[in-house]
C-alpha cells in the first residue's frame, strides 16, 4: 500500500513538473514570438508608409491631370456655348425681320381685302343686272321662237344625244369591223377544220317503219284468223300495225322507235320462222325486247369506246345507247352527240383546252332526251340532273344545262359545246322540218322584221337561215341600220325557235330616178 501511494505521489510531482516545464517553454515561445511579431510590425508601418507617400503622389497626379481634363471640356463648353448664343442672336434677327415682313403682308392683305370686298358688293350689283338682263333675253327668245325654255333645253339635250348616240355608233362599227375580221377569220378557220374532219350522214328517221313481206299472202297470216294474230302483235309491242295495198310490205307506225323497232324485227323474225300464233309471237317479242336491251347497252359502250371518253356511269351509258332510237327534227340524236362531240374535240384542239372534257361535254349534252317524255323539264335541265347524279364534273353539268343557255354562259367548254350543237343540227341534210311548220316560222320572221319602225320589206331567204330587210333611206341613217340589225336579231333570238342561227341583214340605198324626154 505504502508503495503505490508513493507511486501516486511521484506520478503527481512529474506531473506537476511536466506542466512547470511545458509553461516555461511556452512563454520562452511567446517571447520569440513577440519578437518576431515586432519585427513584422515595424515592417509593415515601413512599408505602409512608402505605399501611403506613393498613393499620395499617384493622387496628386490623378487630380492633376482630371484638373487639366476639366479645364478642357470647360473651355470647349464655353466655346459652344458662344457658338450658340452667336446662332441664337442670328436667328433673334431673323425672326425679327420675318415678323417685320408678317406685319407688312398682313397690312397688304387688309388692303386687299377691302379692295375685294368692295369688288364683291360692285359684282353683286352687276349679278343683278345681268340676270335681269338674261331673263328678258329668255322671254325675248320664247317670243321670237315659240318654245319655252324648258322645250328649249328638251330640244338642245336631245340633239346632244343623238350627235352623241352617232359617234357612238360610228366608234362601235370601227371596233366591230376590226373585231370581226379577226374573228371572223379565226372563227371560219376553226369550224372549217372541224366539219371537214367529220362527215355525218343526211336524216333519214320517221315515225313509221316499213317491213318487207315475201309474198302478199303474208298478210293473212300475219292478220291470223279473226284478226288474233296482229292484236297480239299490238298489244305485245304497243306498235300500230298497218295493212293496206302497199304490195308486199307492213307499215308499223309509233312515236317511240324503241318500240318500232322491236316490233320491226319481231315480224321479221316470224317471217322467217313461219309459225305466226298469240304464243310465239308473246315469246319472239320478249326475246327481241332483251336483245334490245343489249343493244342500247352495247351502243352506249361503243359511243364511249370510240371518243376515248372513259369512268362514264353504266346508266349514263345506257342511256346514250336509248339515244339511238330517239330523234329530233328527223335528226338521229345518237348520231347527232356523236358528231357533236368529235367537233367539240376538233374545236378544242385548235384552241387548245382539254380535249378529252370537251368530248365528254358534248356527248352527253343530249342525255336528257333519253328520258325527257318520261320526266318533266327541258332536256337540257334533265340531262343536268341526271349527269349530276350520276357523278359528273361539275364543269360537264353546267355546259350541258348551258347549251341551250337556260343558265348563264360562264366558261369556255359551254361556248364550245354550244357551237359544236349548232354545228351538227344547222348544217346541210342535218334535220328535216315538216312544210306547215317551215312556212310558218318563215312567215313569223318577216313580221318581226317588219314590226321595227323604218323597215319597208323583208326578205326570209336561204331557207330561213337568212332574212334581208330593206329600210326607207329617209327615215334611217346608215348608222342607225347597226342598231337596227342588232335589235332585230335579239328579237328573233327572244320570240322564235330554230336550228342553228339566222344572218339578219339590214339593207339601205338612195336611188335617184329621172327620165329622159
């Protein structure tokens, strides 16, 4: 026990040693480095006090040289600024010597405007007078003349217009004989090339169809006893069948020529065949009624086939192949949009628009006509319709409902197809009227022609495609004839139908008459 209380107490004394020693060390380190630190801080006020006399000379360059600086600009403001008291003084004097000029221009305008004032009221007064004066030369002037002013002036105004109206007419001759020579020429150029690449054939349909029979015996048979045989006939076909003394042949008379047709080649089927009874000729009529179905179908698809016109709609097809059987003033009109539409192509080439449109146009033009006695409307109007339906261009419907100009022309394929339909009815052998109504539409354009004030006779010539009208030379100028030619043609146009179109020539001469004695 003694020995580890002894060892406590020396660990104490060394400890307490230990800490005397390391406090002694410390502060011999603490005088070293208050030393050191003196050292450092002498240092650091040398220093300091060289870089304090250096900033000091630095600053007092920097003022120095920001003192020149400011002298400068001050100088140079100072001389601005008598440079703009110099230009201020100037225009000051300037002013001055306008405002002089303002005041002496105001006085001349006050002395003008006295001076004009005074004219004013001087003026008024003459005003006065000259209106009196004007209104006793008016009352002389009626007195003298007759007429009151307002005839005066009536009768100055419509001299006015009619000088005017004659130079107008002058102007338009001018411009239409320039337009119409070339036009014209053009126009000849592109219709000649057209018709002289298509040649149709002349008319040659009726109402009644004529079947040649081998022997007159025939006719009892077909007759059949008490008259069974053509009653049936009748009733399957719905033909009207003719049996006189025409030797050797049947005449089937009907308006539909589909029909006609039917019964012509049922007949001539039973011809040949020799049983003719109620049964078999039930039997040959359907038969030759489905053939003819296949007929028109097939005739609508060569139609199309030939002109390269193709997507056309089986029933627009179908129809086109009805139109073989239908025609117009003796004009077969499936032949007639054939031909309609090669010119439409021919014309559409020389003006180079597209070709294969203007075909397609003018074949279906006449759709309608297809159906028109089944359906109410014009046939351009229903052949619209139908085109429409069945999934044409819009540019197709509106030339086929404008040919006939039921609506406004608004493109160049309704010219076309217009003029190609005027082409295939008006040209030689196309159609064929009936007398009674030739002569009259004859007659109906003389009397519209003569109805027109100053027109003496006229003329219906070239068949109707002419009318010459001639005028008293006393009561027409030769530039009122223009106007004259142009109102008669639009009322020809308003009042009558025809095929193709009408030259309206307007005829005027003086004759002077003497006579030798």
């Amino acid at each position: 026990m003694n020995t580890t209380i002894l060892t406590i107490v020396i660990f104490i004394v060394a400890l307490i040693a230990g800490f005397i020693l390391a406090w002694f060390v410390q502060k011999k380190k603490i005088g070293e480095y208050e030393k050191i630190g003196k050292k450092i801080l002498e240092d650091s006020k040398k220093e300091a006090d060289v870089t304090t006399r250096e900033a000091s000379i630095q600053a007092k360059d920097i003022v120095l040289q920001s003192r020149n600086e400011l002298e400068q600009e001050i100088k140079a403001r100072r001389l601005e600024v008598q440079n703009s008291e110099r230009r201020l003084s100037q225009k000051e004097s300037n002013i001055d010597k306008k405002i002089d000029g303002l005041d002496k221009k105001e006085e001349d305008l006050s002395k003008k405007e006295r001076e004009v004032a005074g004219r004013q009221s001087s003026l008024d007064v003459k005003i006065k007078d000259y209106e009196s004066l004007i209104l006793q030369v008016h009352e002389s002037l009626e007195k003298v003349s007759g007429m009151t002013a307002e005839e005066a002036k009536k009768m100055l105004i419509q001299a006015l217009e009619d000088e005017a109206r004659y130079e107008a007419i002058k102007i338009i001759k001018k411009i239409e004989e320039e337009a119409r020579e070339k036009a014209d020429k053009k126009a000849k150029e592109i219709i000649a090339f057209a018709i002289q690449r298509y040649a149709g054939d002349y008319v040659g349909e009726d109402t009644v169809s004529v079947v040649a029979l081998p022997n007159e015996e025939m006719k009892g048979r077909i007759i059949g006893r008490e008259g069974r045989n053509i009653r049936a006939l009748e009733a399957a076909t719905g033909v009207d069948i003719i049996i006189d003394d025409t030797p050797e042949a049947v005449i089937l008379s009907c308006f539909n020529p589909i029909r006609r047709e039917v019964a012509r080649i049922s007949i001539e089927r039973l011809i040949s065949d020799g049983r003719i009874h109620p049964a078999r000729i039930e039997e040959i009529v359907s038969k030759v009624a489905e053939e003819m179905e296949t007929k028109i179908k097939d005739s609508g698809e060569q139609a199309v086939f030939d002109l390269g016109v193709h997507n056309v709609h089986p029933e627009l097809v179908k129809l086109l192949g009805r139109l073989k059987f239908r025609s117009s003033y003796a004009q077969n009109i499936y032949q007639h949009s054939l031909e309609v539409a090669f010119i439409c192509g021919a014309i559409a080439g020389e003006l180079r628009v597209n070709v294969k449109e203007a075909k397609r146009a003018g074949l279906l033009h006449d759709i309608g006509k297809a159906v028109d006695h089944e359906v109410e409307g014009s046939h351009a109007t229903i052949g619209a319709d139908l085109a429409k339906k069945h999934g044409e261009a819009e540019e197709i419907v509106h030339a086929i409902l404008a040919h006939h100009e039921d609506v406004e022309v608004t493109s160049l394929l309704d010219v076309i197809v217009q003029a190609a339909d005027a082409l295939s009815g008006a040209r030689p052998g196309a159609r064929r009227e009936m007398l009674e109504t030739y002569i009259k539409r004859l007659d109906e354009l003389e009397r519209i022609a003569n109805n027109f004030q100053g027109v003496e006779k006229s003329y219906a010539i070239q068949a109707g495609r002419e009318i010459r009208i001639i005028v008293n030379s006393e009561k027409t100028s030769d530039e009122k004839i223009i106007l004259l030619s142009k109102d008669i043609a639009k009322k020809i146009e308003t009042d009558l139908s025809y095929p193709g179109q009408i030259k309206v020539v307007v005829i005027r001469e003086t004759r002077s008459v003497e006579y030798a004695k």
